[in-house]
C-alpha cells in the first residue's frame, strides 16, 4: 500500500486574506472574522459544543459558505500560547493528506484565538472506542485495522514526504479523530517540530502527554521521529485492545498495557490482548501481528524501532514482522512522573 504519492498536494484556490496587524507570524491563512464564528456556533451556545480540553473549547459550527467546521477556541488561559498557536496553523496550512484533519482557517482578533478545521462526526477515538462513547460494535475488526493503517499513513507522510519533516509529539487517541465512515485523521499540531532533512535530532523542551511519551525523549529531551513512532506503538496496542494505555483501577499486574502486552509476547498469548468485545470475530494472525508491531515500535532503544514507512507495510502484511529485541521502554522504569510535569496531562 502506498500512503503519500497523489494524496497530498499544496492547498490552493480558496479565498485568503491576510491581516497585517498581527505581523508576519501567518501567512496564506484564510482569516475569520470574530462576528462570524459567533453566528456560526449560534454564539458559542453549550448545545454546539463538541469539546473541551486544558486549550479551550471546540464547538460545532455552520459556516456562511454551508460547511460544517469544528471550531477550538483557545481560552486566554490556555497552555497553548501563540507560539503553539502559530505553529499549528503554519504547519497544517501548507499539506493536505487523506489521514490529517483540513485547516479551513482561523480567526485573530484581539485576545480570540481560534482554529477553524473541518467537523468530523464521529469525535475522537479516546471518546468513541477508547471511552465507551458509542456502541463499540462500529469498531469491527476491519475498522480498527483501517484506522491504525490511516494513522500510520499519516505519519509516514509527515515523517518522510514533507519537507522539512514534520515530528507531531502528541500523538495519542485523543488526536485521532474519524469521519462519518471512520477515516482517521491526525489533528493538533500545536507541539508539531520541523526537523531539516540533513538533521538526526533537535533538541527541545519535553511536551506531550504521559502514557504515549518516549522515554529517551522524556529524559533527555532529545527529539526524533521515532519518538512519534513509540507514541504510534501505544496508540496501536490500545486499538487493538480497546482499552487505555494507563488504568489505575486495574490489579497493580495490569495497569500498564505495554508491560500487559509484553508478559503475553513473552509466553505467546498476545492473542489473550484482544478487545473481548470483538467476541473472537477477527483475524487472530493479523491482530497479534499488529501488536506485534506495537512492541516494535515501543522498543526501549529508539535505533530498533522502525520507520512509519516500514511500519506500514508491515501493517499492510508487505514486510515481514521482525521479533522484537527488547521490552518496551517505560517513562516509570527511569524516572519519576512528578518531573515531567511540564508534559501535558491525558
């Protein structure tokens, strides 16, 4: 399967304006005003709201042209400053990929800072699959595998297509968000990083969220792709099981998924990981070969991990799944949570 060649394209043709008062931080943008997203949420009414995270609010809103959009208003007090602010838009603005969410455009006026991307009816997977949101039986086994190879398409192509390569840092469930025929689209690139092609690394301020950050990242602050790549890891282990990566209810045996998933690795009963609610209507061989992956892609050396690309067409059962060398790497075996406080909560 190929992910990028003929799904991407440089966006063009739609109406843009441009404000000077907010100097050269955006640039081929289409500007909102303030009075017309009011009117398209029907005044930021409760009834419209879709979401709401330590950013801000999003809500649901028609807008002049007849489109549906989901509108993130980030609140004054909100951890996204402008920086992450003129990051997202700058780097979603520019690409456009089947698996990444479309900037419609944003608004800048005063203190309002919104985003204005397409709605997609179906939320995210942390409040569909993950949260119990809806009935799960929309998540067959042919969804969720639609869903990791979406994701992992995604990815691939802002690891290996755009240039400079793009390293998200917050890849998690609650980033995934799904059309009405659950297509997977990649939002939030509000801690996205450019990395230069000529570059192994930068180095950089830990952010993300716990649970789905790379240990090596974590402590040292150094920043790869294949810290998104660990972050894709968890995020495939939690669709092909249908649960949260952390869980503090469970027995202390089973907080943890990835130590959960390496036990059954170890003692080949990763099929025992399988979400029960599939009741046993799925490809054994495929869903441990996807968590397989998993393991993979969450090795403790960041060198054993595979590229998206490779990742794909292991998913897509074009390459051979490798054993996995080393157990997964876990921010808890290295230091303690309390210091990566600074990293975004779930």
């Amino acid at each position: 399967m190929t992910c990028f060649p003929f799904l991407f394209s440089k966006k063009a043709g739609s109406p843009k304006r441009r404000v000077t008062d907010i100097g050269e931080g955006i640039q081929n943008v289409r500007f909102y005003t303030y009075k017309e997203l009011r009117i398209a949420t029907e005044d930021f009414s409760d009834s419209n709201k879709i979401g709401e995270g330590g950013f801000g609010s999003v809500y649901k809103g028609h807008l002049k042209d007849g489109k549906f959009a989901a509108i993130k208003v980030l609140s004054v007090e909100s951890r996204q400053g402008m920086r992450e602010f003129l990051t997202e838009i700058n780097v979603i603005s520019e690409i456009e990929h089947e698996n990444l969410v479309k900037l419609y455009g944003c608004c800048v006026e005063e203190n309002h800072r919104i985003l204005v991307y397409n709605y997609l009816e179906n939320n995210s997977l942390a409040k569909t699959l993950l949260g119990r949101r809806h009935s799960k039986s929309h998540f067959d086994w042919r969804a969720r595998s639609r869903i990791c190879i979406g994701v992992a398409c995604g990815l691939a192509f802002l690891h290996e297509a755009v240039r400079p390569h793009i390293i998200h840092r917050d890849i998690k469930a609650s980033n995934i968000l799904l059309d009405k025929d659950l297509t997977p689209k990649i939002s939030d690139f509000g801690l996205a990083k450019l990395i230069p092609a000529n570059m192994t690394h930068v180095s950089t301020r830990v952010a993300g969220t716990i649970g789905y950050l790379a240990p090596e990242y974590a402590v040292g602050g150094q920043l790869t792709r294949k810290a998104d790549v660990y972050s894709f890891g968890v995020l495939l282990v939690e669709i092909v099981s249908g649960m949260f990566n952390t869980n503090t209810r469970l027995s202390i045996g089973e907080q943890y998924l990835l130590e959960r998933a390496w036990e059954l690795y170890e003692q080949k009963e990763l099929v025992g990981l399988v979400d029960e609610s599939l009741n046993e209507e799925f490809d054994a061989d495929e869903a441990c070969r996807f968590l397989k992956i998993g393991l993979l892609c969450t090795q403790d050396y960041p060198k054993l991990r595979p590229s998206m690309s490779t990742v794909v067409k292991m998913l897509t059962g074009q390459m051979d799944v490798d054993d996995c060398k080393v157990k997964p790497g876990v921010i808890s075996d290295f230091m303690d949570l309390k210091l990566l406080r600074k990293a975004r909560p779930i």
